[in-house]
C-alpha cells in the first residue's frame, strides 16, 4: 500500500513539475526574440568547392537549427532567397535587388510568418540621394541599400523597426555616412519603436567610426552587452576556421529600446569542414521587455 502510494506522488509530482516547466518555458519564448544576421555570401560567386550548389544545404541547415524569428541577410540573390524560403517554409521574406533595376545583391529579411505581421516595407539607398534605386555617392565601390521593415509581433501586438543592411566593402566615408543616415531615419521616421539594426558593416566592432556613430546615436552592441558570449570575436571566416587571433568583428546586431540581450553567439557551423559561408552568421537572443 504504501509503495503504492508513493509511487502515485511521484508520478503526480513530476506531472506538476512537468507543467510547471512547460509554461515556465512558453512564457519565456513569448519574452524573447532571436534574431540573426548572416552574410550569405552571393551565390553566382566563382568558390570552386564552397560554390553555392555545395554548401547550400548546409547554409540551410545552420538557419533551420538556430531558428531565428527574424533572419537580416546580405549578398542574397533572388534565387538565394527563394531557396531558403522553399526548405524552411515557416519563413517568409521582403527583399529588393539594390540596383537601378532590381537586380543584384538584396538585404533580404526573412521573418516568421506565425510571429509577425508586416506593417511597412521601404528601401532607401547610401548615397546622397537615398530615395533615388540604384544610386551611390563618396568613395563606394558598390551600390549599397537598407531594407526597412515596421513589423508587429502577433502574439503580443509589440511594434518594432527592424533594418538590416550591407555597408561598402572599401568605401570607408561610404561607410561613416552610411551608418549616419540610417540613425537619421530612425531619428525622423522611428516613431519612438524600439529598433534592432543588423548587417555586414565591414566595419570593426568597438574601434571603427561607423560604430562609434551607431553608439552615439544610442544604439547598443548587442555582443558587447549579452550576459553570454559564445563563438569567436572575428565573424569573417573566408570558409576557414575561425583564427583565434583575429578581432574582424563586422557582423554586429544593434539595437535601441526594451531590449536585454542574454546571449550572442558567432556560429562556428561546419559539416566535414565545409562552412556554409565566408562570414559567420551571429545570433542575439533577446529578452523583451515592455
């Protein structure tokens, strides 16, 4: 009888617990957002074997593990985007090609479709004239474009801006004035909304003047804020091994509002040695608060 019994308490004890740990973990997913940044490293790109074709299904693979609910990509080609989005169908993404005509690189979002509503989509370009496609201005090599999105998070109606964008490779005034018009825009159009900022900045974290015109501006580094850092300090890899002496921080996520980063992690993913880009992509999980 009391074996019995005993064992009735066990099992109505655990049951307890069990739920207990149940809502106790839903209750954080809802206070928490994880977002990502990957440079995707463009597709038509002559890499020999880390070409597109061969290391797609790994680039695929680290996304659908980490899960992000919001995923700021660049160098993203149209059937870049489309393939993911067709292998991880929870997805869906906004996204324009940043020349004159459509065409080329895109600073494609992709977000859950069950988590956000999307409100407002704008592009604007770096240069001297933002609004007009396709335009540069200063010392850039390439053409460079912002996505823009005012997302509304369906399960707690929260607003937020999320921007994500691919600053100029060698350009370095390109980059200054770069990160200057978008803390003007967040300044004129940010509605008071809480704001995340992801993006290749080419760029050094901590040291450079695109993120000291970032942090003046009141934006935070969410690495350099996270109760826990995991991965290495340098985010580009050139399909390496990430090099233990390098500091090549240029994958950042910022942000600005309720926000309490309580990890960041540079992802070192490979299969057999194969990594699924030349960038590490980085994830931020956020705490949210109200």
């Amino acid at each position: 009888m009391k074996k019995t019994l005993f064992l009735v308490l066990l099992t109505f004890s655990f049951l307890v617990i069990s739920n207990i740990c149940f809502f106790a973990e839903q209750g954080f997913a809802e206070e928490t957002i994880k977002v990502m940044t990957f440079n995707l490293r463009y597709g038509t790109a002559m890499d020999g074997p880390n070409h597109w074709d061969k290391r797609k299904d790994i680039l695929v693979e680290v996304i659908r593990n980490y899960d992000p609910d919001l995923l700021g990509t660049q160098e993203c080609l149209d059937f870049q985007a489309k393939y993911i989005a067709e292998q991880i169908p929870s997805y869906l993404y906004v996204g324009k090609g940043r020349e004159k005509d459509g065409s080329s690189e895109q600073t494609a979002v992709f977000y859950k479709k069950d988590l956000w509503e999307v409100l407002d989509t704008k592009y604007f370009w770096i240069s001297e004239t933002p609004e007009e496609p396709g335009s540069k201005s200063w010392d850039t090599v390439c053409t460079r474009i912002v996505t823009w999105l005012k997302l509304k998070h369906k399960p707690s109606g929260k607003e937020i801006l999320y921007i994500n964008t691919h600053l100029d490779h060698k350009g370095e005034i390109a980059r200054q004035k770069g990160a200057e018009i978008i803390c003007e825009r967040v300044k004129k159009e940010g509605e008071n909304l809480p704001v995340i900022i992801t993006g290749d900045f080419n760029a050094v974290g901590e040291k450079s003047e695109p993120w000291k015109i970032f942090m003046s501006n009141g934006f935070n580094d969410s690495w350099l804020k996270a109760d826990e850092k995991i991965g290495p300090l340098t985010t580009w890899c050139g399909f390496k091994d990430p090099d233990s002496n390098s500091d090549y921080r240029i994958d950042w996520i910022l942000y600005k509002g309720p926000y309490h980063p309580l990890r960041c992690e540079t992802i070192v993913y490979n299969k057999n040695g194969k990594y699924p880009s030349d960038h590490f992509p980085v994830i931020t999980v956020f705490k949210w608060g109200s």
